[in-house]
C-alpha cells in the first residue's frame, strides 16, 4: 500500500500548483512559438522539463516508502529523471537569457554547449550515481529514499547557473532581478526550514511566469532577429 505523509502530501499539492502554471503558461505562448525564433524554443523546452520534473517528483513521493512489489526500480528511474531535469532546466534557462542578451546577433551553437556544460558533467555524475550510489538510492527492500554526504554536489552547477541567471538579468532589466532573487530564497527556506517539502519545480514553473509575463509587454513584432 501507500505510505503519503504530510509532507509528501504538501509536495504533491506543489508539483500540481507547478503543473497548473506550466500548462496555462503553455497554452498562452502558444501564438509566439509560431514565430520559430530560437528564444521561443528554449523557453518552451524549459516548460517542458519543468513538468517533466513536476511529475517525476510527484511519483517518487507516492512510491516513497510504499509497500508494493517493484516501485523502487520506479523510484530510481523517477528520481534519476528529475534530477537530470533539474541539471538541465538550470543551464537551458541560462543559455535562454544569454540568447537574450546577444538578440542582436545569430547565436553560436559551440556558445551554448560551453554554457551547458556543467549540466552535462552534472549529467554524468548523476548517471554515474546508479553504478555508485554516492548521491542518493532507494532501498528495494523497503522503496525509501536516502541521500548520502555527497548528495550536495548535485547543486554546484544550479548555483553556478543561478549566479549567472542574476547577472543575466541584471544586464536585461534590472526590475525582474529582485523577483528571482526573492524565489531563490522562498527556495532555500522549503530546503532548510520545511525538510521533506519538494517546491522545486513551482520555484520554477513561477519564474518561468514571470518571465513569460515580463516579455508579453513587449511588442510581438519586434526587431529580434533569434
């Protein structure tokens, strides 16, 4: 049977938030991704990782624990799956905003493969954490889920991008900057303050929001040439 405590139950209700504000942001882009510029693409590819991750993080918490045959290996494959989405999501959102700031140009393929190379080393790592488990595992015997010391290093590359994110927006409008700032603290305080408490993929579902909204003010025709 099921084993949903409290606080996978708080999880799922935001992977769900995160699903409702992807999807509705999805439908209304719908009319931008029709112009096939480059920007338009990469932000569509992070709303869907974004619920990619939503829904992966919302399995592993309704398998976690539970007392039915083979939903480890199902937990391992969901957790390995959100957690490449969030390596991935991270360097996509930067080389997004980069394509923002450099708009006045075509943008350079090898550019955006140095961009993301940390994910791509986070990629390998994470890969390599199912031949030796030094991040995180789930225990087939009793399908729960455990971290090990070296589970911290799935971070380095999100906060090397994050860094990058606030000097991207910084350099793009200086208004939107505190708004990302304010999530990534709301972020730290669901990891330090309400342990067990996912809100990851609602962080970013919500700052793909405000992203989406920050650009809807623009003019659709514009002189952007990705």
């Amino acid at each position: 049977m099921l084993n949903i405590s409290d606080l996978h139950l708080a999880s799922l209700l935001m992977d769900a938030a995160a699903m409702f504000l992807i999807i509705g942001t999805m439908a209304s882009t719908y009319i931008y991704r029709k112009r096939g510029r480059m920007v338009d693409k990469l932000f569509f590819i992070m709303l869907v990782i974004d619920m990619v991750m939503a829904i992966s993080d919302g399995i592993t918490y309704v398998v976690d624990g539970a007392t039915i045959s083979g939903v480890g290996i199902l937990s391992i494959v969901c957790n390995n799956i959100f957690f490449l989405a969030f390596e991935g999501i991270c360097g996509v959102l930067a080389v997004y905003l980069d394509c923002r700031i450099n708009a006045d140009k075509p943008y350079s393929q090898k550019k955006a493969i140095k961009i993301l190379l940390p994910a791509i080393i986070s990629f390998v790592m994470i890969l390599a954490n199912n031949l030796v488990h030094f991040l995180y595992w789930v225990d087939l015997s009793t399908n729960e889920y455990y971290q090990y010391p070296l589970y911290t290093l799935v971070f380095v590359a999100p906060v090397i991008y994050m860094i990058y994110v606030i000097y991207a927006l910084y350099r793009i409008d200086r208004s939107i900057v505190w708004i990302f700032i304010v999530l990534i603290v709301v972020r730290v305080f669901f990891a330090n303050i309400m342990q067990g408490v996912s809100s990851t993929a609602l962080i970013f579902a919500m700052g793909l929001v405000f992203v989406h909204i920050h650009y809807m003010r623009l003019p659709f025709y514009d002189k952007e040439v990705l």
